[in-house]
C-alpha cells in the first residue's frame, strides 16, 4: 500500500489479530483483520477466544496476549487427547451390568 501511495495505519497489535487501517476513494475508513491462529482440528475461531478470554481474565491481562491464545490452543488440544490408560472407560463387567432405560438397546462388552 505504501508503495502505491495509499495511506494506511501500518499493522496494528490487537493481541488476537493484526489490523490494518485505510481509506476508499471515497474516504471510509476500511479496516483488514486476520487472526494471529488457526483454531485446532474440530473447534472454531470463537471456541480459541472464548478460552484465551478467560486465560487472559484469571491472568489479570488487560488483552489478550500470544501466550494467552498459545495456552488456549494447547488446553483445547489437551481436551481431545485420548488417554491410552482407558482408565476413564467402564470395565466390561461394568458395561455388561449397566441397568438399561426403556428403548435403549443393551450392548455386551467381550
């Protein structure tokens, strides 16, 4: 933009995004956003914010940070993780014994 002569703001910090600010022809004040992150497989955009938000707030931030969206990103992760223990899967005596509600279909475990 600079090199065509357009004025712009440069980029802008905005702790969760990068904004740039500049004016049309016709002098309306345009703003570009991007995302400094990408959301983890199977949450979106507002999943990440929501939790850096509450990273950031229990932190005593008064924005959001990187290390706020890093630590959120890592917590969403840590939610998918798949323990290989299986100690939170019932036991198959367990599931075998599981009373049944009426309409539900019983399924032994072998």
């Amino acid at each position: 933009m600079n090199e065509r002569g357009i004025w712009n703001t440069g980029n802008i910090d905005r702790g969760f995004m990068d904004s740039i600010y500049f004016r049309d022809p016709n002098g309306q004040l345009l703003e570009l956003a991007c995302y400094k992150f990408v959301p983890p497989g199977g949450y979106t955009y507002g999943d990440v914010l929501v939790t850096a938000q509450r990273i950031r707030m229990a932190a005593g931030a008064p924005f959001i940070h990187d290390e706020h969206l890093a630590d959120a990103i890592a917590e969403l992760i840590g939610r998918k993780a798949i323990s290989l223990t299986g100690a939170e899967l019932p036991k198959a005596e367990e599931a075998k014994s599981a009373p049944t509600k009426e309409g539900e279909v019983e399924l032994e475990i072998s």
